[in-house]
C-alpha cells in the first residue's frame, strides 16, 4: 500500500490513489444512498407492518401485505400486474420500432439539421408529463379528427372520445417513451461503419439481411439503453393510464399510488412497489443477459 507506484507521470502510492479515488466516488455514494438506498430500505421496514382502521402504521411484524399479494385473493393483482407487464413490452417495441427510422433520418441529415429534429424531440421533455398527457387527452377527443376516423372504420361510437381506453393509453405511453428511444438509437447510429453496411449489399443480402448482420450488432448498446429507458418507466407509470385510461384501466402503478393515497394502506404499497422493483430488475437482468450472448455471437 505504501510502495511508490507512478501514475499519470506522477510518484505516488496505492493508499494515495485509493484515497482520491474515494473523494471521487463519495459524492455518487451519497446520492444513490439517499434517494436510493433508503428509501428502497424504508419500503422494506414498512411492508412488514400492520396499519389501523384509520390507515397509520403500526410498529407490529406482520407478513399481511405479502399473503395478500400472493394469496388467494390476489387474482384481481395478478391481472393488473400481466396487464403491466405485457403494455411495457407493447410499448417498449413500439418505441424502439418507431425510433430506428428516425434516428436513421436524423442521423443521415446535415449538421444543422441533426440539431433541428434532436431539438424537436428533446425540447417536450422539458414539459411536464401531466401537461403532455393533457395535450393527449384535447388530440383524442370527440371534435378532432383522430376520434373521427376511429368512428368512420368502426373502432369507436361516432361522437365518443377516443379516451378511455387501452388505445389511448398505449398512444400516451409510446409518446411519452419515444424520445429515450430516439436519442441512444441515434448515437449508436451516427458512429455506424457504413463499410459493413455496403459490402452486405455487394453480397446482394436482403435488407431485412442486412438489418440483422449489419446494423444491429452494432446498435446494441444504444437498443440497450433504448430497451432500459421505455420499459422500466412504462412499467411503473400511473399518470398517463389514470388520465388516458380512467379506472378501469388500472396498471400497477395506479395499484400503488392508490394504496399511498385514498385506500390509506402504506404497507400494502410498500409491498407492492417491492414487487414491482423485484419484477423490473429481473427483466432489466434478462434483457442484458441475452444481449449479452447475442453480442458475443
């Protein structure tokens, strides 16, 4: 440890370069700890307790919140978390299917054009998702020509809102998801070798061919993060289904908020959002794992 080692053209030692380091790293230490750590330890403490009729917790070790998650009389939560689930893999390949065009048109364009549109679709982030999930909320309406056309092939009833519905709340999501798609899609995508590219084509391979040898390998690492951006949110998202969907099409995001807010059972959400951690970690694991063999092939 007290050896004299250089680093950088500078003599210094292992102690001195373990203390720096950890000057480096304190602050990120910090951050994660407090808004990550504890409160994710919070949530574990209170999902072991009891509450009283009138919603207060109660300092009592109770496994209550868990039996009735996973008991029998958790067949209306096993719907509602599949619901989850299969709408952030609906919404995920949506996004990722939508943002590959466009970031190949961003990314083939001028400079000055690159900016333009990366603007385009960074900008709305700067609003916040309440007020773009209201903007949804005036598009879908009965007046306005999406909910006309939905009535002229018959998907609606004429004079109705597109809203409430799985539809709207998918188009709210995707919206709402496409521009963490778009950005890592696009980087991956301007530092292409376009060489790979042409000689797939002098092979005369189809283009789905070359999508597949040639492009997507070396997109991976953007359609990872891309992958992690949409679905660990649409997973956990309650404003866009509760304005979009209305209460009868509740995700477990809803689930939780609504046992933190007017069901007053704080355990039972501590111990639902412990489940929703579990289940989005597990397939964010998943998801690497087999990109991860998939890179190596």
């Amino acid at each position: 440890m007290t050896e004299p080692t250089v680093w950088y053209g500078q003599l210094t030692t292992r102690r001195r370069l373990l203390a720096r380091g950890s000057l480096l790293i304190v602050g990120g230490v910090s951050w994660l700890s407090v808004f990550l750590l504890l409160p994710s330890l919070a949530l574990l403490v209170v999902s072991f307790l009891k509450r009283d009729a009138d919603g207060a917790l109660l300092w009592e070790l109770s496994f209550e919140s868990f039996e009735r998650i996973f008991g029998s009389a958790s067949g209306e939560n096993a719907r509602i978390l599949i619901r989850s689930i299969v709408l952030a893999l609906v919404v995920t390949t949506a996004s990722v299917m939508l943002a590959y065009p466009m970031a190949f048109f961003i990314a083939r364009g001028s400079r000055s054009r690159r900016f333009f549109w990366l603007a385009l679709i960074i900008v709305p982030l700067c609003t916040n998702l309440v007020i773009r999930t209201f903007s949804w909320k005036l598009l879908l309406s009965a007046q306005l020509l999406p909910a006309k056309l939905a009535a002229w092939l018959g998907w609606i009833d004429p004079g109705r809102d597109v809203y409430p519905s799985w539809t709207a709340v998918t188009i709210g999501l995707v919206a709402a998801s496409l521009p963490f798609a778009v950005v890592p899609l696009y980087t991956s995508i301007d530092r292409l070798d376009w060489s790979l590219v042409e000689a797939a084509q002098d092979l005369y391979a189809s283009r789905l061919r070359i999508f597949l040898a040639a492009i997507l390998p070396q997109t991976l690492p953007g359609l990872s993060v891309a992958v992690l951006l949409t679905y660990v949110p649409a997973m956990s998202v309650f404003v866009v289904s509760d304005m979009l969907g209305g209460a009868k099409h509740w995700l477990i995001g809803n689930l939780i908020q609504h046992q933190f807010g007017p069901g007053r059972n704080i355990p039972y959400g501590a111990a639902l959002s412990l489940v929703l951690i579990v289940l989005t970690l597990g397939g964010v694991s998943l998801y690497r794992r087999n990109g991860r063999s998939v890179e190596i092939l």
